[in-house]
C-alpha cells in the first residue's frame, strides 16, 4: 500500500474547484493598497470578482469573441450595468429599443431606467428605417435581441449597426436565445453582448446568471465628449480618467464592475459560475438538438388545424428565412411561438391541458416548457407596446428541451384537441 501522507497526490482535478470565499488575503499592507487602487491586478472582495467567476467571464469572451466580460446576478442585471455604464450620468440619455423584446428588459428600460431619466424609443428590428427616424442628438444606445423572444424574429443587425456607429450610439445585442453557438453578434455589428445565463448557457433551468461582454470595438476617446463619465478625471478613479485606469477598449467594462457591480452589488457567486461553466460543456450538443426538434416541431404544427401562424424563423417571411441562412447563423435555436385559432378561454385550455410540457416562464431548460406572454413574460406592456410587440392572447412560446420527439407530439397534439382534433403524425426516424 502506497503512503499519500507524505507527499500531495498525483493527479490534478479536471474540473476547477469552487472558491468558496467572499474575501482575499494579501501579504502586505501594500500588496493590498495596490490592489485596491487597481494599480495591480488581483481579488480584493468577491462583490468584484472570484477565480470561478473569472474563469466563466474567460470563456463567455472567447465564445463571444470579444475583449473582456462582466458577470452579474441575473440577465436582467448584466443588461442594467450595460445601460447604467453606457448613459447613466448622461442628461439627454435616450436608446432606440427593439420592440420585439423581453418583457422583463421593457420594464428595465421604460419605467426603473425611466426613473433615472432614460428616455426610450422603440423600433422593430426588422425595418432599419424606423431605427434612423428614431435617433436624436441624445442617443447612445441600440438595444436588440439577435433572435427575438418570443416570436423569433431576427434582427437587420449589419445595418441597424452601420446606423449606430454612423451616430455615435453603441449597439447591445441580447444573445440569450441565439447562444454563442449559434451566432456571434459581435461579428455582425454589436459593440456588446448580453446574455441571460440562466437560460441556455446553464442549460438546466437551475441557477440564475448574467453575462455582459464587450466586443472591443467602442472607443469613448474618438468622441470624448458625448462619453465624459469615461474620459474625464475623476475622484473615482484617483483622479485618472477610466479610460487611464483601464485603457480604453476596456473602460466601460471597468466602470461597469468596479462602480455600478461594487456599489449596488448583483454579483455572481462561485458555485453559479461554476454550475454554468458545467452548463456551457454541452452547449453545443443540447443547443444542436434543441433547434433541430424546434424546427421539426414548428413545421408539424404549421399543418395543424388548431394553429393560425407559427413563429420560426423558417416560417416568418423569405427575409427572415434569408438572414437565417446568410446572415451568420448556424440554427434557429430551441425556441418558437404559436398562434392558436380560438377563444382565449380554448387556448388556456389547451395550455391546461399539456402534460409532459410544463408551463413556466424560461427557456434553454433541458425540459420543454410552454408560456403565455400575455399572461407571463410579458404581461406588463402598456396596450401600445403590446400591439408593437406583436403577441397576442392567443401566442403561446414553446421552448424546446431535449425529451423524445414523439412524446413532445402527442402531448401538443392532446392539448391542441380542445381547439380542433388532428391526428399526429409519425415521429421523424
Ligand atoms: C432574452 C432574455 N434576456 C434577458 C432575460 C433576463 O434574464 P434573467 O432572468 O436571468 O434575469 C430573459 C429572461 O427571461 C430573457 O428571456
């Protein structure tokens, strides 16, 4: 028998460990001082940062082929940094805002941001037109969804993009339903990327994350005074600008952990970051089988006498069926929506009436589930964003998970039978 006492063991774990620890110890009172004023890299506090959250932010910056990333609590929180980062300090702030959007980021931006004077115009991401007529003096941020949740629209995203930067306005593109596997909106115009990594990227529907990355194309000093709150001196910073402190393709970032994640505090914690580094081992694999199922699902449905419309990007019009295959994307991922035929009392009963599928508000989970965006997601949008969003009472979001397609079939073609009866068909081989 081998004696391990004496020496470490051979052997080093393939999974990195969870540092569980909300502090960091220095050596030396001026090990820490640097650290502290940011004159040496390092973990001071995990509010700002943690080796499992780190690792995570490292490979969301390669997936999304950026320059550096962020992560928070929640999507919602990586969304907020971005625009608190981006037009917080500013007096005219004012973003142009897709109108076929979460609901959860319609209340961010109209009524909490509202609060601290953004002002918010929507366009529809399918008609760059309506993104120019929109801009004003004041505006420094486009936001949009690089596939649209929940009727799966695809955005003109190079030409939304050549408008902003035309303008001086950054473009975020909200990558959550596409996922990095699927699309890379920075190398279609977007200056950052946020994701909801709940969804996903964690892939299990278990804990709640975040992640804001920055592509590395905006600069503040090409036009340092529509950007002072980063180019100018400041106490904040030991009275250097951001842009001294952290360069400036990373400034903005910067701010966004080290002021706005360091005072109000959605951080990440290690085990999240860690379950959702697991998650992203198999992305590609789920996210594959997930779209594929969604696109065969999508179009049985489309024959289905219950169903009026389905929303696919395969199913949208010959313009969203075109980006689909020459825009940079490699799948039209695991989500997609139904108009039922009906009262609205016949479609709760069929939502009622779905066994296998469970209803819940989320996507990417490994099982499917089905919402109601009236009802759910979006049930807070004024009448006005409602009919620009283009859902109704009778649009129901699928998102796929991986369970057989057969079982997904019957259990849609059950529910469905309180609105018109159909046979289903064989399951594809
Ligand atoms: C497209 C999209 N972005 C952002 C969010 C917000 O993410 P979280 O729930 O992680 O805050 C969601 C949540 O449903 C979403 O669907």
């Amino acid at each position: 028998m081998s004696d391990t006492t004496a020496r470490a063991p051979l052997g080093t774990p393939i999974v990195q460990p969870i540092h569980h620890s909300a502090a960091y110890a220095f050596d030396s009172l001026a090990e820490a001082r640097a650290v502290f004023a940011q004159r040496a890299g390092g973990f001071t506090y995990a509010r700002t940062g943690n080796p499992n959250v780190a690792a995570l932010e490292a490979e969301i910056t390669r997936l999304e082929h950026g320059e550096c990333a962020v992560a928070t609590a929640s999507g919602q929180a990586a969304l907020a940094l971005a625009l608190l980062a981006l037009t917080g300090p500013a007096e005219d702030a004012h973003a142009v805002v897709s109108s076929r959007i979460y609901g959860g980021s319609v209340d961010l931006l109209t009524d909490t941001l509202a609060d601290t004077g953004l002002e918010v115009t929507f366009a529809d991401p399918r008609n760059p037109q309506e993104w120019e007529d929109a801009l004003r003096q004041g505006t420094r941020v486009f936001l949009l969804e690089s596939i649209a949740n929940p009727l799966t629209e695809l955005p003109e995203l190079e030409t939304i993009a050549e408008i902003a930067h035309r303008h001086g306005a950054v473009v975020i593109v909200d990558n959550t339903v596409a996922t990095p596997h699927l699309y890379t909106p920075a190398e279609h115009g977007a200056d950052f990327v946020v994701h909801s990594a709940t969804k996903y990227l964690s892939g299990h529907g278990g804990p709640l994350g975040g992640l804001l990355v920055d592509a590395g194309r905006f600069d503040p000093t090409r036009d340092p005074e529509r950007w002072p709150w980063l180019t100018e001196r400041q106490h904040r910073w030991g009275d250097r600008s951001a842009v001294e402190v952290y360069g400036a393709k990373r400034a903005l970032l910067g701010v966004a952990r080290c002021k706005y994640l360091n005072d109000l505090g959605p951080c990440m914690g290690a085990t999240t970051a860690h379950e959702i580094l697991q998650g992203i081992t198999t992305l590609g694999v789920r996210v594959e089988r997930q779209s594929a199922t969604a696109q065969r699902l999508a179009a049985t449905l489309s024959e289905h006498p219950a169903v009026a419309h389905v929303h696919h990007p395969r199913h949208n019009g010959p313009r969203q069926a075109e980006l689909l295959e020459t825009g940079g994307y490699h799948g039209a991922g695991g989500v997609f929506s139904v108009e039922l035929h009906g009262t609205p009392e016949q479609v709760e009963q069929a939502v009622d009436a779905l066994r296998l599928i469970k209803l819940a508000a989320n996507i990417g989970d490994v099982r499917t589930l089905v919402a109601h965006p009236a009802s759910m997601t979006h049930c807070r949008l004024t009448p006005e964003q409602f009919a620009a969003s283009g859902i109704t009472e009778n649009t129901l979001r699928f998102t796929v998970g991986l369970e057989d397609e057969a079982d997904l079939t019957a259990d849609l073609f059950q529910a469905l039978s309180v609105i018109a009866p159909a046979e289903a068909p064989h399951a594809h081989a």
